[in-house]
C-alpha cells in the first residue's frame, strides 16, 4: 500500500482537478478553485481517513434526568472499578444525555468488550465518540440492534464500512458513529450492543500495514438523542463558534461586520433553511499566532499532534459543549504528494461532536485559498458541517462508492467522459454534482436532500428549534 493513499485523506490531488492552483475547469469561477473540504474514505484506498475533523459556557440546561441509557460489559470487567471519565460533557442540548462506556483495554485484534447500551423511549438518534491516542486510528466498529440486527460488521483493519447498514467510519486519535446514518436505519428503544476497535498504520519501507491497535485503553462515550413521539424533529439549530487565526486579514473584534463572513452566513443559512436548520454563531475568538497556514497530517504511523490538531487545540480555554468550532485560515497545505491547497477540512464522518481542543474536534475553513467569495464560503462551510453531523459524499471522485442515502443521486465512474480517473461536476450535472455534499464544488447550484436533513437532525449536537435560553 503506498503512502500516496495514506495522504489521500486529507487533500485531492492536481491531477484530478480540485486542488487549488490547479487550473480546474470545474472551478466555480475563475478566482475561486473547486476545491473540496474533505477526502472522505473510498473504499480499496488504503489508509484514508475522513480527516478533516466546540462552545460558550453553559449554552443550555441539563439533560432531562429521566433518560434511561446504561452501562453493562463484558463479566471480565467490573464496572465499578472503570474509572471516571476525564471530561464527559453535561450541559447538553434539552433531550440529550452522555452516557460513559468506560475506559477499556482493547484484545489482541484491537477490540474493546462488547459494550450494551439501553435506551429509553422516544430515542431518535445517537453519537458515540472513542477516544484514544496517536498514532491509533478508531472508531465503532460493531454496532447490534435492539432486534439483533447487525448494522455494523465488526471489522477493524478498514477506515470506513462502505456497505454496512448503518455506516460507519474511523478516524485518528478520537473516532465517531452516529445512528442513524444511513437510509432505512431509525433508532430504537431497547439494547445496543457497541463495540469500539482501533488500529494503525505500520511502515515498512514504503508499504503499510493495519495492525491491531493494543497500546493502551480507550474511552468511549454515546450521546443520546430523544424528541416527543421518537420522531426526529422537522427543525433544528446548529450553533457554531469562529475561531479566526488572522487568515484573510480577520480577527474576532470585526468579522461580525466583514462582508465576506455576512455573506457566507446567508449562504450556508439558505442552504440548510431547505433542510429545516437554522445556523447560529453563538461566540466568536481570536487564536494564538502561528496558524494562518496549516499543514495537514502527511504520516498515519507518527505519535505526535498535526498542525491540524494543534489548531483545533485551540478551543481547549473555553467552555461549553454543543456547538461546531469552526476556524478560519488562509491555506490548508495537503501532504507532500498533493501539489495544492485544500479549501476546507472536517474532523470527521461524524465529527467527535461535545467534545473540544481534542483531535478532529472541529472545522477548519481556508479563506484566503476560496478567494474570500462569500457563496463559496458558504458552500464550502456548509459541506464541511455536513461532513461533520455525519453526511457523506453522494459519489465518491472515482465514482466507485456513494453514500448510504437512497434519495442522493449516484454518478458512477462510467460518466468519465475524459478519463481522467474522476467523475467531475460537468460529468455529472444530472447525477448529482448540485449536491452541497458532492466530493467537488462548483456547481452553479447546491442543494441538501430530505435523507441529508433526517441525518444532520438527528445528531444528538443539533438544538431543538425553539431556543431554551
């Protein structure tokens, strides 16, 4: 496996076009690249992960107490004895409970006990977040149903299962799943059983290998979601914080009033309006010098914190849990085999939602690398929040896997006209590039389906509609 594919997971290579720089001929306009957040794991890749990965204090009241979520392992573990977990957020949206599954060793394949959750009632969705170390990459990996149907598989050597029910992904050093992410999957009351796994990358030479991840225990926490008669509810809010590093000239005290940030908030505004959200910026922040240009991961098998962590370190100080961090820079810098700039980057597919200052907790925006356009911006802010409440590409750029949403069109790799190796925005008019989740920006239009909306609704970090504050 080459290091090429190592890389793929954080930026889209010249040759395919999207890359800033690159001279696209999908390029929305002729200032502003078609330039894409994130490289989503493509199934047959290799070790790609969705790596582009919050909130004032006490944006809301606590959970209401009467949600019945609990614990059980494995008999080899007791319970009693798991210790208490470093952070495990409490001021939760109304309607939403964090339940700790422990802190747990992981067997000699890289997976944890399996893990029961029960829940109550009028659950409508639920996000689980594994947190572990570098240079470990995790997620859940099995995911049982109150029915006893399986929805995740069990694997644990593949960055995403691409044709699980409910699909599910990994990512470096902290790990999410959201149910429901997939169509035809609904949350239910009853037993879960979850089983969290982890695994790196070992080098030898230039291959690389999965191996099981042992090093250490990891912890993992599930954020419950309920809504009166377990509906997902038709409206939400997504309350986000800017973070500005000085990219495009910006600093806290007057992005407020910038032209650029207005217009980029009508734009992402109108495009989830569709879907009934409503987007809010509840604080805004200044960070420490030093990350106007970001330089994303380039080895999955070093110890250390990327620049891109060490960015999203920055929300540490401050309190708060449900909201989105999201910063601004001026380039986000691929790995060294990529020959341009990303325009955005997410955590993760989910992101590590409630949790701050951690690794993949966050979006990231290069303004200066979008040309300051406020549509795409917008757009581009959009896709990435997407990403992060657990949306997919509908197609991939090779046009060999798409998302696990029936009512997203698909373009598969037959409608490469030039042959190029990507499917692109002008090959696929009519097949779906007018999605704001398609893997490359630069349609004239962009939309969200109702699948998309049910999706980002349910995420348990997504407000009710009727602020409680």
């Amino acid at each position: 496996m080459s290091r090429r594919s190592a890389e793929l997971f954080v930026s889209l290579l010249c040759s395919v076009a999207l890359a800033w720089g690159c001279g696209s001929d999908d390029a929305p306009t002729t200032s502003t690249p078609a330039v894409d957040a994130v490289v989503d794991v493509v199934q047959d890749l290799g070790p790609e992960v969705a790596a582009d990965l919050t909130v004032p204090p006490d944006v809301g009241p606590d959970v209401a107490p009467d949600l019945d979520a609990v614990l059980d392992v494995e008999p080899d573990l007791d319970a009693a004895d798991l210790p208490d977990p470093v952070t495990v957020p409490t001021d939760l949206p109304p309607g939403v409970q964090a339940v700790h599954l422990g802190q747990v060793p992981f067997d000699e394949v890289g997976k944890s006990s399996d893990l029961k959750l029960t829940l109550p009632a009028e659950t409508v969705g639920w996000l689980a977040v594994v947190q572990g170390a570098h240079p470990g990459i995790f997620g859940i990996s099995k995911i049982i149903s109150p029915k006893g149907e399986m929805l995740a598989k069990g694997k644990c050597v593949t960055d995403v299962c691409v044709d699980c029910k409910n699909r599910v992904g990994m990512s470096p050093a902290t790990g999410a799943a959201i149910l429901p992410s997939s169509t035809g999957v609904k949350a239910q009351s009853g037993n879960y059983y979850l089983q969290s796994c982890g695994f790196h990358w070992l080098k030898q030479g230039n291959q690389y290998s999965p191996n099981p991840y042992t090093m250490g225990p990891v912890t993992t926490t599930a954020f419950v979601k309920t809504a009166a008669g377990g509906a997902v509810p038709d409206q939400g809010r997504v309350l986000l914080r800017f973070f500005f590093t000085g990219g495009g000239q910006l600093q806290a005290a007057d992005a407020p009033t910038d032209p650029r940030i207005l217009g980029m908030l009508a734009e992402v505004s109108a495009l989830y309006g569709v879907v009934g959200l409503t987007v809010e910026v509840v604080d805004w922040q200044d960070t420490a010098p030093g990350f106007t240009v970001v330089h994303l991961a380039e080895d999955l098998t070093t110890t250390g914190a990327s620049d891109l962590d060490l960015l999203f370190a920055q929300a540490a100080p401050f309190g708060g849990s449900a909201v989105v961090d999201v910063f601004f820079v001026d380039q986000l810098i691929g790995g060294s085999e990529s020959k341009g700039v990303v325009g955005g980057v997410a955590g993760g597919v989910p992101g590590p939602a409630f949790y701050h200052g951690i690794p993949r907790a966050g979006v990231a925006i290069a303004i200066a690398s979008l040309g300051g356009d406020p549509v795409w911006l917008g757009r581009t802010l959009g896709h990435e929040v997407g990403h992060f409440l657990g949306l997919w590409h509908p197609s991939e750029g090779d046009g060999k896997a798409f998302d696990p949403l029936e009512d997203t069109p698909q373009c598969g790799f037959g409608q490469d006209a030039d042959q190029d190796g990507a499917v692109s925005v002008a090959e696929c008019v009519t097949l779906g590039a007018n999605n704001l989740m398609f893997w490359s920006l630069g349609s004239p239009t962009a939309l969200l389906s109702p699948e998309q909306g049910r999706v980002q609704r349910s995420n348990p970090v997504v407000w009710p509609a009727s602020p409680p504050f």
